[in-house]
C-alpha cells in the first residue's frame, strides 16, 4: 500500500513538472519582441553596476598634450604629454530604441605617464617641469550609430585615480613650493571626466578621439569629496532620466543630446572645482589636467 502511494505521488509530481516546463515554453515561444527588449534592457542597467561582466577583453593606447594648472600656485606650470594603456572589457549591443543605435560600455583599468620630457623639446627653464605617474578604474558609456559593420560611438567617462607627482623644478617663492612639497608628499587621491568619439572601423579596431579634466586632490577630506560627489551623482541621475524621455520621443537625436548633455555636466562641475577642489564645500584648489587624447583600441 505505501509502495502504492509513493508511486503515485511520484507520478503526479513529474506530470507536474512535464506540464509545468510545456507551459512555460510555450509562454516563452509567445513573447514579443518588445517584451525579449525590456528583459534585455532590464539585464544590461543591472550590468552597469558590475565591474566586470561578460565582455570582450579590450586593449587601448592613447597619446595625448596636456595642460596642467593650479590656482594657488603662481609660477607657470610647464605643459606635457601623456602615454596610458588601458585594459578592460567592453560591450557593445543594439539598444532597445532602434536597430541602428548602439549601446556602449568599456569598464577598465589604466595606467598613465604625464611628463614635461615627452614634449620632445628641452624642459623649459621659466617653468615648473614634472612626470607624474597615474593608476586607477574607469567606465566609460555612451551610444552611437551603426554604420553597416563599422560604427560611430559618442560616450563619457568617469575615473578614480591616484598620481604620484614629482617636480622636478623649485618654486620661486616659499609659498608656491610649499604647495608643491604637499601635492609630492605621497600618492593622491583624484577623480577625471572625459567626452570623446570612439570610430570602430572593425570588430578588431577602434579609433579614439577625447577631451580629458582630471583633478588632483592636495589632501583627501573624505567627507567633503562624499558630499560633492552625490550631487554630482544626483546631477546626473536626474538628467539620465531626461535624456531616457528624449530617447523615446526621438531615437536618432538621443546619442548626441546624451553625448552633449553629460558632458557639459561634466565640464561645469570641473570648472567649479578649479577653485575648490571639494566643491560647494570650503576647500583648497586641485591641481588640474586638461588633455587632448587619440589613440586606438583593440577589442578581441
């Protein structure tokens, strides 16, 4: 009798499970294509808070002339070039929008040399000379326009860095070295925002073409950085969902307004800590990087 009853049960439990996975697909062989879309979209948001997720390894080289400046420090700094070598993973796919708009994100790390030395010419005897070597992770996002095989990316980025500056000059005056002895007392903390175009000739190949304000921290004040950085967090999660409206009002335009609108975001909230590093908060000046950056990427 208990043989009977286990045998039964068993029955109707894997008749169960047979019914249960037929319903199931055939729910799945139904689904439209914009519901295969929200799940997609759904996968990727997620994704973005994923330092690595399942990307394609990608290698970049970027060369670029740099200007460096301090508002505190009255001798003119000397201008420099820039070598970085980035390793991360991108991912590339078709948006939910539209067919020809592509969704892009590159999570990597970096490492970066910024010296007077690389400009080619003698170091300038009237300036403050320098190499700084820089490290740290950043993610990179945007949209784009596929052009047949190749495509046209417009994107922004974000940075957490640590430089290790050296002068290699003396300050006229006491004051400008004792800002200098302060950058160069160890490695600092700092953050940078880039806009560029990224020209994806293959699915090897990609071109580079971006504008980079790095700043420098002189001394790391954790909570006043907290407090700039969530409303600069807060900035651009109330213009995320405006360019998500301008996206479904008008596909084609939504690249650019995201390419355009982010990083004048950027821009403003950089220009305001040329003068306070921690801004809004009462705060010493950074020391500042803008760089004009090419390069070329390999994604495999």
């Amino acid at each position: 009798m208990k043989y009977e009853i286990k045998t039964t049960f068993y029955n109707s439990v894997s008749k169960f499970i047979v019914i249960f996975s037929v319903t199931l697909f055939a729910q799945d062989s139904t689904e439209t294509e914009k519901d295969k879309w929200e799940w997609s979209w759904e996968i990727d948001e997620v994704e973005q808070w994923l330092y690595f997720g399942k990307k394609m390894p990608t290698i970049s080289l970027l060369y670029g002339i740099t200007d460096v400046s301090d508002e505190s420090i009255s001798d003119p700094l000397s201008d420099a070039n820039l070598l970085e070598l980035q390793l991360g993973h991108t991912k590339r796919k078709t948006s939910r929008y539209a067919e020809n708009i592509l969704k892009f994100n590159f999570k990597y790390l970096f490492l970066s040399y910024i010296s007077s030395e690389l400009t080619g010419g003698s170091e300038n005897q009237n300036e403050l000379n320098f190499r700084n070597w820089r490290f740290g992770f950043a993610g990179s996002n945007g949209y784009g326009y596929k052009l047949g095989k190749a495509a046209i990316i417009l994107y922004s980025s974000y940075s957490y860095d640590w430089t290790k500056v050296d002068f290699t000059d003396t300050a006229d005056n006491e004051s400008d070295q004792i800002t200098l002895d302060r950058f160069e007392d160890g490695i600092r903390f700092g953050t940078s925002n880039a806009g560029g175009i990224k020209i994806v000739a293959t699915s090897l190949i990609s071109l580079d073409v971006n504008y980079q304000r790095s700043i420098v921290f002189e001394r790391h004040l954790f909570w006043k950085w907290a407090g700039s950085a969530v409303i600069e967090a807060l900035a651009n999660g109330l213009l995320d969902a405006f360019i998500k409206e301008i996206f479904k009002s008008s596909h084609q335009a939504g690249p650019i307004v995201n390419f355009l609108l982010k990083n004048a975001l950027a821009y403003g909230i950089y220009e305001l800590r040329q003068g306070e590093m921690n801004w809004p908060f009462s705060s010493t000046p950074p020391l500042s990087f803008d760089s004009f950056r090419f390069g070329v990427a390999f994604t495999f």
